[in-house]
C-alpha cells in the first residue's frame, strides 16, 4: 500500500541531482582534508559572532522597545525590522531607492529567510512559464518545475539575460505567451555572477510590462537581490532598484541578509507593491508559522541601526581579497584550460568554461578530483584515500532541455565564499592536475 502524495510530493520522493551529488560528499567528508568549493555558505570569519550576542542580550533585556521577543509574532514581520530596514535601504540609497518610494512599497518578512519568499511566491501564483536566465537558480528552478510550472530558460550575455534571444523565445510562444506566471531574475547571478546591468534591468522591466498590456493581465518580474550587498568591486556600477519606475505596479525585489550578517538568521523580506499577491504572501507567511523568530527579526533590526555599514565594509574587503586571490589562480592554474571565466566582481562565485574538458559528474575531470577512477594512483590506496574537491558542475547549473545544456557539459561553478584562501588555491592546484588527467592518454576506459 503507498500513500497518496500530491504530484509536487511524488516528484519530491527522489533528491534532485545537486541534491544527491552534495549529500553524498558530504557523508564522509573530511574536515583538513576534502575541499568543498560547492556550497554556497558564507565564511565564517564574516559572521559578527560578538555582535550578534550583543544584539541578543539588547534585545532580550529591553522589553519595551522589543515586546515579546520570544512569542508568537504577526505576519508581515516585526515592526522594528520593517522600519529598520526601510531606514537602511533609504540611508545607503540602495538600489537608488528614496523615502517617498519606499513609502508607496510594501515589505513583508519571509517565514525563514528569502528561500521561504520564493518557495511562497511558487505556493500563491498559478502555474505557467516562468521566464529566467541561463545558466540558473538552479535549486529554485528545480523546485519550481516539480511544483508544475515551466522554466523559460534564456541564455545571458556579459549584461545579463541576452534580450535578443529573450524576444525570440517570446514571440515564439506564440498563444502560449498567455501562460507566463512571471519574471525572475537574480541581479547578481547565482550560479555565473554575471551583475545584470542597470540598462538591462530597466529593459527586462520594459518586457515584462509589454507581456502585461498585451495579456491584459499584470506580469510580476522578480528581481532576486541575494547579492547585491556583495558588490565589492570598486569599479562596478551601483545598482538602480526597478521599483522606482515601476509605474504598473508589477516589480517585486527579494533582498536577504544572510550574506552579510548571518545565513542562519533566516532573514529574507520583499518589497514591491501592495495588493493581492502581497496579501497572498503574508498569508502563507502565517499559514507557515505566523512569522519568522520574532527575538531573531529584533536582532537584525538591532544590528541595522548599529552596526551594518562597518560590517558590510568588512564583509566586503575580505571578499574582494579573496576574488583578487582567487582569480589570479585560477588564471595561473587552469587559464591554459578555459575558454571563459565570469564572477569575481560580487557574490562570492566564478563560473569557469574549459575549453575540450568536460566536468560532468561522469567526466574523468570529476572522477579526478571526487577520487572514483578506479584508479589507485589517482585516488589513493584503500582506506587513504587522496584529497578530494567537490564544485557544482554546469550540467546542473543550465536548463537541461535549453540551449545551454551542450557547453554546461565543460562547465562548473566555484564558490569562494567558505573555504579559506589557501584552501581554495589548495583546490586549483588539484584541478589542473583534473585538468591533465582528462587530456591524458592514461584516461583510456575512463568516461569523459
């Protein structure tokens, strides 16, 4: 006898590839040893540890300013986070974003962090084709295809998504154009790093808001801001929020700060318009918990007002030094093997294309460095077996059925954000010896 499982519960009874990939090198990995440059956890030298503990002890000692910190809290979020961070995003001029818009907006706090807002936004629209770049989120596109919708995948160029190409794949759609559920878009992509150009966020906007007059129906375009904190290039442009010229109201931006302050904080809000989807939001915000941790929300509201802009300068030096480092080597170590190299500029990824390698997870470049050749030479005697690095191969990162999924065969993402430098350089050392192997003759019998 089986149990009767919704069609999302039976497409969610077997891990998703990363899924399966990560778990299964995580089970035995060995801490000084293995390398994982495939996760995508924040260094822990950026956590403020101290602070946080201060902010707790504020928080949990000041019952006037932060009622019931420990109960129950309302759905939209705390009213100390909600002003906190309104007062943040108007003081910094995030996104270009100023008081009399950010008055006109609404911002609801997400369950548990901006992973719930997306989970939510799936829950609360209709199914239909949701319209990304690629190579993409590939965690969240995962989830939204089991959830019944239809990824719309579009190559990206240097700016962002490629808008030649995106009118290409919407004109032909045809009639089916009227089945778009909405736009996403991460600003500073995850996986590639590619920063989508101030230009191209405004002409994505402008897509987004012809397909709404020419359904008749409004169009939500999702900018995913989870990395846009982490601008630490010094040359690179400011980003302009959508919300600002957002005159149908259809903009929507998911911004974090688990990349600044703490991942497991879980704070994640969204900002757009008020109206139907928003009320849906905050509804599925209560039917998930009532709210996220209410002493949590007081904390980060504590933290915005005292300690961020040192913390995000922190942040962001210790960042910019790792991508200069980080890139250098990867240049001096597999620059012979690469055909392209994006990221290095914000967020903590780069995302490599070899040029004849293939890094699949069946690739003599993988089996390399995850040590299952086969052969004891590369991966170790029994019971010793060799340092291993585990990457996110492009295979997962592109739409399988997209235009990309032939160059996502030679492709991988880096992450630079958990490891420690001399690890990371540690690993690139490891991967032009992957390199060398798959070009080696020794690789005979070995699938490539």
């Amino acid at each position: 006898m089986d149990i009767r499982l919704s069609g999302f519960g039976r497409e969610s009874t077997h891990r998703s590839p990363v899924n399966a990939m990560m778990a299964a090198f995580v089970g035995d990995f060995r801490d000084g040893v293995d390398i994982d440059l495939g996760v995508g956890y924040v260094n822990e030298k950026t956590i403020p540890t101290a602070l946080l503990v201060q902010a707790l002890e504020a928080v949990a000692g000041d019952s006037a300013t932060y009622r019931q910190a420990f109960n129950y809290g309302g759905p939209d979020g705390s009213p100390n986070l909600i002003s906190a961070l309104k007062r943040f995003l108007e003081r910094r001029r995030i996104g270009g974003l100023d008081q009399a818009t950010l008055a006109r907006k609404r911002l609801m706090i997400g369950p548990c962090g901006a992973t719930s807002i997306l989970d939510a936004l799936a829950e609360v629209l209709a199914p239909g084709i949701v319209v990304t770049s690629d190579p993409m989120y590939y965690i969240y596109c995962n989830c939204l295809e089991r959830k019944g919708f239809e990824v719309l995948a579009v190559p990206e160029d240097r700016e962002g998504i490629n808008l030649s190409i995106l009118e290409a794949k919407l004109e032909g759609l045809g009639a089916r154009a009227a089945d778009i559920a909405f736009f996403y878009v991460v600003t500073v992509n995850n996986p590639s790093c590619t920063i989508l150009s101030n230009a191209r966020r405004r002409a994505l906007y402008e897509v987004a808001a012809r397909c709404s007059r020419e359904q008749g129906r409004l169009i939500p375009i999702v900018f995913d801001l989870a990395y846009e904190l982490l601008l630490h290039d010094p040359h690179g442009e400011a980003f302009e929020s959508a919300l600002a010229r957002d005159c149908l109201d259809i903009a929507y931006e998911i911004g974090t700060l688990s990349k600044v302050l703490a991942p497991a904080m879980r704070i994640g809000y969204l900002l757009g318009p008020g109206g139907p989807l928003m009320n849906a939001m905050v509804q599925k915000t209560s039917d998930t918990g009532f709210s996220a941790p209410v002493f949590v929300q007081e904390m980060a509201a504590y933290m915005l007002d005292r300690h961020i802009e040192p913390q995000l300068r922190a942040v962001n030096a210790g960042y910019r030094e790792k991508a200069v480092a980080v890139r250098a080597a990867i240049e001096r170590e597999l620059g012979p093997f690469l055909e392209d190299i994006r990221g290095g500029h914000a967020g903590f990824y780069y995302y490599l294309t070899f040029a004849g390698i293939e890094t699949h997870t069946a690739s003599a470049f993988f089996r390399y460095l995850t040590r299952t050749t086969g052969n004891p030479a590369v991966d170790g005697p029994p019971g010793r077996r060799l340092p291993r690095v585990m990457y996110i191969p492009g295979e997962y990162c592109v739409h399988p059925r997209g235009d990309l999924a032939e160059a996502g065969r030679r492709q991988f993402r880096l992450s630079y954000g958990f490891e420690d430098v001399e690890r990371i350089l540690r690993a690139l050392e490891l991967m032009r010896g992957a390199a060398e192997f798959a070009r080696s003759p020794e690789t005979a019998g070995v699938a490539t």
